[in-house]
C-alpha cells in the first residue's frame, strides 16, 4: 500500500487540524519507522498488529509529506497516561516544530488528525453502520444528559465519538471517566470546559462514519535538549563575552 491508498476527510471550517483516513493493511517493521518494535511485540490479535502499524505508517507518510524527510530521527513516544507523541530523537538537535496528533482505529480503517499549529488534538471514528446496546449508555454518560441520549438513541455514536475525542485532546485518555464529559446533543460544534481547559469539539458524518474532533492551545513541552539550549541561551545573556570553545578562545 502506498500514500495513494489513503483518503482525505473533510471536519468543518475553521478546524485547522488534517484528517485522513486509509484500509488496515499488513505491514512489516521495516516499512513502519514509527512503530516500537517492544510495543509490537505486545500484540495478541492479528488485527490489533494491523491497527497499530497502519496508524504509524500513516503518521509517516504524512509527515514525509509535510516535509520531515528522515523519518529516522523522529519517534514516537508516549506520557505517564499512555498518549502518544512526536519527539525527535536525542542527540538530533533539531528545534523545528513536530505536529500533534490522533490515531483512531474503526471498521477495517486507521485514521490520523494531525495539527501543524499549537493545537493538542483528539479524533474519533464510529461506523454509522454500528448499533450501540441501550445498556452501554450509563457507562458513558449520567443525569441529563443520559435522558437524553436514551431520549434521542440517534445520537449516541456523537457522545461516544465525542468523548473519546476530548478524553485525547487532554492526553489522559480513560483516565478520565467519559460520564464526567458531557457533550452537547445535536449540535456539530460546541466547546467543552474540562479540568481548566476549553476544547473546540466538532462532529460530522463522512465516509460512512461517525467523526469526533477536538481541539484546544496546546502547552509546549521541553525535554533534556531544550533545557540544554534554553541554560545556555541564558548564559551567554548575562554574559556578552560568554562563548563556546576552548580557555584560549575565550580569553581572545
């Protein structure tokens, strides 16, 4: 399978946040330089395997496309909550900016969102072929708005896909319980207050699906090589005659 084979989704205006979609597929470990070979190992199911690696080799395809050549001095790694994200690899010392994103897996497809801007993203894609068991529902919301959602069945692939969209835009995934998201019925866009943040939550029908998409800032994140960097930037602030090289270079 090559890039060709991937689609292209449509989330309404003003999301500034590409979402692509393509077929689970095989795929070995050296056609996917973003899959860990330690987490692979992991996998019981043949279909959790394709899942994995058609999500990677779609992360890769997409960044080669964007412009990020070797895919060899990015990774992919993933916080205390399991999220994943986009690193380059120590001892690189590249400071240009990596994409967030969000993997997804449903119905026989990968699909990938991907923000190039400050946004942290979370996606998600239900089949509207799917039927969602009416005893499901008091797992995912409470109160009102379970009322309504057992009011109004049609809509409860837009409060699952919705949920687990925000549960990613916040890195936490089911650390946080999806009964304490509630998400507005019925209406495509709306934003979402949760633990100090404000997330864009947008939803749409395309390709047979239920789609989920949500946004907020993101918060920059430093790691060994960025602080290296910043201790020095500091440094040579506070002294003008600070340079780099030997006793004698600096002494003039």
């Amino acid at each position: 399978m090559d890039f060709s084979d991937a689609f292209r989704l449509t989330p309404p205006q003003g999301m500034d946040v590409e979402v692509y979609g393509a077929p689970l597929a095989e795929f070995s470990l050296d056609d996917v330089p973003l899959a860990d070979p330690n987490e692979v190992a992991t996998f019981v199911t043949p279909k959790r395997y394709r899942e994995h690696m058609t999500g990677r080799w779609l992360l890769g395809e997409v960044l080669k496309a964007s412009g990020v050549g070797d895919l060899s001095s990015v990774q992919v790694v993933r916080n205390e909550y399991r999220a994943p994200s986009l690193v380059f690899i120590q001892g690189v010392w590249k400071r240009t900016p990596l994409p967030n994103f969000s993997i997804a897996h449903s119905g026989g497809h990968a699909f990938l969102a991907v923000s190039k801007t400050a946004l942290d993203v979370g996606f998600d894609a239900e089949p509207l072929s799917r039927v969602l068991a009416e005893n499901a529902y008091d797992m995912m919301a409470k109160s009102v708005e379970l009322d309504e959602i057992r009011a109004s069945p049609e809509h409860a692939f837009q409060a699952w896909t919705g949920k687990e969209a925000v549960q990613k835009c916040l890195g936490k995934g089911m650390h946080i319980n999806p009964r304490e998201i509630a998400i507005p019925i019925g209406l495509e866009k709306s934003i979402i207050s949760i633990e100090n943040s404000k997330i864009e939550l947008v939803y749409w029908k395309e390709k047979g699906y239920h789609l989920s998409l949500a946004v907020k800032p993101s918060t920059p994140s430093h790691n060994a090589e960025d602080e290296l960097l910043e201790k020095t930037r500091l440094a040579m602030e506070a002294n003008p005659s600070w340079g780099i090289g030997c006793k004698t270079q600096r002494n003039g």
